[in-house]
C-alpha cells in the first residue's frame, strides 16, 4: 500500500507522541530533512512542506522513526534559514503555520515524530531584536540583547578582539548610527547576517524557552540545538589563548551552558511523552562532550568524531571505543551519522586519498573514486546501522547521492564559500535537490507542469539514482537502506544496548550484538573468511567464494556464541 496517498483525513492523529514509548529515541532512526531540496510541492523550484507531506509515505516505507526538519521558519536565507527572523512563522516559501502543523499530525499518524531545528547562537539580522538594537543606539537595553561593544583604536576604528569566524573572515561587524557616523561593533561567530545573542541576558533565555514550549504545544517531538556548544562567552570577550584549557575558551564550551541546558531540559519534561533535547557539538574532548549528556540535560548529540575519521579500521574502532565509554557513565545512547547538510558525502568522501573529513581541507577539484567511494558507503552504512544507539540518516545517502562539485558559481549560495575567498567550496554540493522519478532534470523533484528550475541544478547523470530507478533494484544503494533499517527494527539485538568485540583479522571490526548478530566489516585490501553462522542476514556487496570482499559489510545470524566460532574459523584458515 503506498501511504503516500492517504488522503489527510486518514492521517490526523493527536499531535503528542505517545506516552507508551519514553525511550523511542534511544535507539530511533531519524531522517535529516533539509526542506529546500527534498521535494517541491508548489512548483517554484524549491522544497517545501507540501512536497515533504506527498512523501511521507517514503519515508515510511524507508523505516525511519522521526523526521529532523532544518530551519523553516522566517528568513532571508542568508545562510539555508540557519539565519531566524521569526520564530514562530514559516517562511512563505515553504508553507505556512497551518501546514507545518498539519505535517506533524499526518507523520505522526505513519508512526513518524518531527524534530525540529532550533538556532539559539545567534538571529537574522532582520530579527525585530536586532532592528530595535540598531534604532536604540549605544548604551541602550535593546543593545544589550546582542554583543555590541565599541571598538579599539583612538577613533573605535579596530575590532574589539581578533576571534576568528566559523564561517572564516572576521566576527565583528561595525555599524553606522543613526547620526551617520561610524558606531559600535557587533559580534557574529558566522556571518555578519547572524548577530549573536547575549545569553547572559534574561530576555534570551525566557524567549527560547517560549519558542520551545510554542513547538511542543504543537506536537514536535524534540529540537536540534544548533551550534549548541557556543551561546555563551567569556563578558570580558578575551583574546583566544593558544591553547585552552578546559572551559577556558571565551566562545566555546563555557562551564554556564549547562545551566542553560537544563532548563530546557525542565521545559521538555512539562510534557507527555519523552521531548528529546539533540546537541550539535563539535568538540575535540570527548569527556567535555559527554558532560552535555548528562541526566538533567540535553538527551543526546552528534557524534562527529565518528564521521570525520577516516575509512581505516583502527580508527574507527578508536572512535568507538572512545564514543561508548564516554556515553556509559551519564547512561546515554550514542548517536551515529555519516553526513549532513554541512558535510562532503560519503559517497564522494570515501573515495578519495584522504577519507577523513575536515572543513579546513575541503577544496574544490579534489579527485574521488565514485565506485571505491561508492562500496565504501554502502559497507559504511550497514556498519553503523548495527552500533549501538540512535542512527541518523541525511537525504539522498539512502540513494548513494555524490557530491556535486562543478556548480555553476552563479548559483553558489554559501557564505562558507564567498567568505574563505572561494577556497572553500562551500555546502552546496550536498545540499541539490533530490532525484524522484524520470531520465532527466528535476527528476520529478517539482510538479510534472511545473517550468521552474530547481534552486540548485542536478547533474544529469543522476537519472540512474532516482527512487524510481532504485526502488526495484535489489543491488542499489535505497533497496539496501531499506533492508537495513526493516532488520535493525526487527533484530531484537540492535539499536540500544551492549556490543561485543570480537577477535578478527587485522583490518576486520567484528562485533556481536544480542545473542545470535554479528556485523563484520572488512576495511582491509584483501577477502576475509566470516565466523561460523546460519544464515547472512544482509551484506553490502557479494560474497566471494563465502568470503567478505574487501570494503563490505554483512551481518550474520549465529546459532551458538559468535566469538567461538571467529576465532576458531580464522584459525583454522591461518592453518
């Protein structure tokens, strides 16, 4: 039955997850949305609710359990929507209230809950806040919302400090008073369409709480902090040492977030059923991470250090390692991604010389493998669809999308890329809209009369990677998501939970999970042999001669303990 035609009616259920299930999350899988270019239902070009509303029915069939949305509110898309005017409007060019609410109902309805982006760092420019700082003038409350601080030098000429944007360039933007001479400076650790928020203020921390209680209200089941390890600074805004201590950075990691975190974590239990609290942090200390984790605060966070290794076995047995031993003792479940909105492909990614991730290396023209790129993603995928906890899944990896890397630069949207002076070459290439359906561009991503472009242009060698094309295709990427995710539901053994090493070839994870599971991963160049089993559940690439090629993944059933029988069978083979 394809669920994508129910009628709403048939879809309305109440707005609030169910009370039943307080640890769905724990080991959930959730699909990033990013809204602009999963679907256009309007015809203009651009992904928008009503496009999202028609597809339900795939992710359902997907097997995902929540849906993160990124940003759809009121905003200059100055940077994707990560740059909020309004927080409680939709933007016009993705719906409106109405329909966001009526998205929340119909996936709950298919047993999907909605996750929602939250930006607390910073605001557009065009926020009423930052309009009224302006007006006001210096010394005034209104500026006081912000970071506005006069600048160095005998006639304020200088920035008041030399941080270093995330985004590249500089963090100070100097304003023109309303008496038209040069004024103060503002603060923006991206760009300078993203002022910064005092969190010191008590304005700022009631308004969040009043934004996340305006989602809640509305059925959302959780929120994605972003950039969640920088709303607070050091008031004194000193200099970055050169190596921080712990807690020691002035934008970065502050000791006071915690504070912070738990009163959203109070404003969350207000509710039935669980609201979960998802932090991105991009932080080097593992131990410093997990702290956010804790019971009274946020209830999960990305686990970057895992995606950004690279495709070599010790290294990302290290991450794992260090990841669950880190999550063990505030009791969290781990989370496991392999891309975003923000981050090269793995398709495109682990077929490169270097297969780790980096923003302060990615340049364009770099050459990939796409086919190496490719087996790797696919034996990445099963890999950390069998870890234990909660997986994420970014749009367009279930259909082993590449990135695109020869965008036209009139098209470019980035501030990432303009501002690093086109180094950088920017978000973009994994930001094009979908393939749906058909031979050539939009590949059914807007209405068949539709004569709008897309906002960014596909490739045309896409037509093969299309769902259409894929979904009755047992030897592509989609057909191999959706096996994944209907056994990691089933398997009594996955999701959260205990794992088990076991003792395999060098450049092999194998590990157990439950009783009767095994996944093996083989990320050496030559075939190995797999443990004793009953059964292959489900395996990345063919077997060869009952071998496990190199760069695959399968996962086995067991009939007895499958640590035994891949000691004894690699013996026997050295032997």
């Amino acid at each position: 039955m394809d669920l994508s035609v129910l009628a709403p009616a048939d879809r309305v259920a109440p707005p609030t997850p169910p009370a039943d299930d307080p640890a769905w999350w724990r080991s959930a899988v959730i699909y990033e949305v990013y809204l602009r270019s999963f679907a256009d239902g309007n015809g203009d070009g651009v992904g928008d609710l009503a496009g999202l509303r028609q597809h339900l029915g795939y992710l359902h069939d997907l097997g995902v359990d929540a849906i993160w949305i990124t940003p759809w509110y009121a905003s200059p898309l100055a940077d994707g929507g990560y740059d909020v005017a309004d927080y409680r409007t939709i933007h016009p060019a993705f719906g409106d209230l109405a329909e966001a609410e009526a998205l929340i109902r119909e996936a709950l309805a298919l047993g999907i809950r909605t996750i929602i982006d939250v930006v607390p760092n910073h605001v557009s420019d065009r926020h009423p806040w930052f309009r009224e700082a302006l007006a006001a003038g210096p010394g005034s409350p209104e500026r006081e919302r912000f970071w506005f601080r006069p600048g160095r030098g005998e006639r304020g000429e200088q920035r008041p400090t030399d941080w270093v944007s995330n985004f590249s360039g500089d963090t100070w933007t100097r304003v023109t008073e309303a008496d038209g001479r040069p004024g103060e400076w503002y603060l923006h650790l991206f760009s300078p369409e993203q002022p910064d928020l005092n969190w010191n203020h008590p304005d700022v921390r009631r308004e969040h709480e009043d934004i996340l209680r305006f989602w809640f209200d509305r059925g959302v089941a959780g929120v994605r902090i972003d950039s969640a390890a920088l709303l607070v600074k050091d008031p004194a805004l000193p200099e970055v040492p050169e190596a921080p201590g712990p807690g020691e950075h002035p934008n970065q990691d502050r000791d006071e977030l915690h504070a912070i975190y738990r009163s959203w974590r109070q404003v969350a239990e207000e509710y039935p059923g669980t609201r979960v609290l998802v932090g991105e942090l991009w932080l080097p200390d593992i131990d410093r991470f997990a702290r956010y984790l804790r019971p009274d605060e946020l209830h999960t966070a990305f686990n970057f250090d895992f995606l950004a290794r690279p495709w070599e076995a010790g290294e990302l047995r290290a991450s794992i390692e260090q990841t669950l031993a880190a999550h063990a003792p505030v009791a969290a479940p781990s989370t496991w991604v392999l891309s975003n909105h923000d981050v090269t492909r793995p398709v495109t990614r682990y077929g490169r010389a270097d297969t780790a991730f980096a923003f302060a290396t990615k340049r364009r023209g770099t050459p990939t493998d796409l086919p190496l790129g490719r087996r790797r993603a696919r034996a990445a995928a099963l890999l950390t669809a069998a870890l234990p906890g909660s997986l994420y899944v970014y749009q367009g990896d279930e259909l082993g999308l590449p990135e695109v890397e020869e965008l036209p630069a009139d098209r470019i949207e980035d501030p990432m890329h303009f501002r690093s002076g086109g180094v950088d070459p920017g978000r973009d290439g994994c930001r094009v809209p979908l393939p749906w359906r058909g031979t050539e561009p939009p590949f059914g991503f807007s209405p068949e009369l539709s004569r709008a472009e897309p906002w960014l242009p596909q490739p045309p060698e896409w037509a093969a990677l299309t769902v259409e094309a894929q979904q009755s295709d047992p030897a592509s990427m989609l057909w191999l998501y959706r096996q994944a995710l209907r056994l990691r539901r089933a398997e009594p053994g996955l999701g959260d939970g205990p794992l088990e090493w076991l003792e395999a070839p060098e450049g092999v994870l194998a590990f157990a999970r439950g009783d009767r599971f095994v996944s093996v991963t083989n990320l050496s160049d030559r075939a190995v042999p797999l443990p004793e089993h009953t059964a292959v559940l489900l395996s990345s690439s063919p077997l060869d001669a009952g071998l496990l090629p190199p760069d695959s993944t399968v996962w086995l059933r067991t009939a007895q303990r499958p640590a035994e029988h891949l000691t004894s069978n690699a013996q026997r083979k050295e032997h």
